[in-house]
C-alpha cells in the first residue's frame, strides 16, 4: 500500500485512534505479561479496561530485550513495552 493512503491524523486504518500504555500502567502491563508466560492457555487481561481481549504478541531479542507488542479490541490500546533483560554486556572489541 503507498504511503500516501496511509492515514496521517494519528489514526489507524480503521479511523480509530491507538491508545498508548500510560506510564502509570506500566507495572499491570508487565504483570499481565509474566501471567500470560506463566499461563499461556489463559485470556490476557487488558491493563487499561480489565477485559479479556487483549492480544499479547513476543517481539523479544534474547537474552537483552523483553519487546512485547501489546492490543486490545475493547478499548484500543495499541502499543508496545521493552525493557532490558538480565544478559551479560559484550565487548566487540
């Protein structure tokens, strides 16, 4: 699709506008990750609206990053959250 069709008002390609994970809602949105790893068979919460239609898809770069794109279809959310993981510095030197 061109970039042209694209839309430009902040919107997506249904004309709804993403909503962004507020800072304040960081710690629920890793929870419901960590509970969505430990139970993969259960509906993710959504950390905004607290219904079960969140989607939940891994983008991780193992063993440095944790990239998790999150989305939900009751309330728009659409975002992603990443964060260093414990691995050990490389010198490439």
């Amino acid at each position: 699709m061109p970039a042209h069709w694209l839309p430009t008002t902040g919107t997506d390609m249904t004309g709804v506008t993403p909503r962004k994970l507020p800072l304040d809602a960081m710690p629920a949105a890793v929870a419901t990750i960590t509970a969505w790893q430990q139970a993969p068979g259960q509906p993710p919460v959504c950390p905004l609206c607290r219904a079960k239609a969140l989607t939940i898809v891994d983008r991780s770069a193992r063993p440095y990053t944790a990239w998790f794109a999150l989305s939900c279809g009751t309330c728009g959310l659409d975002d992603t959250i990443t964060y260093a993981m414990g691995g050990t510095a490389t010198s490439w030197s």
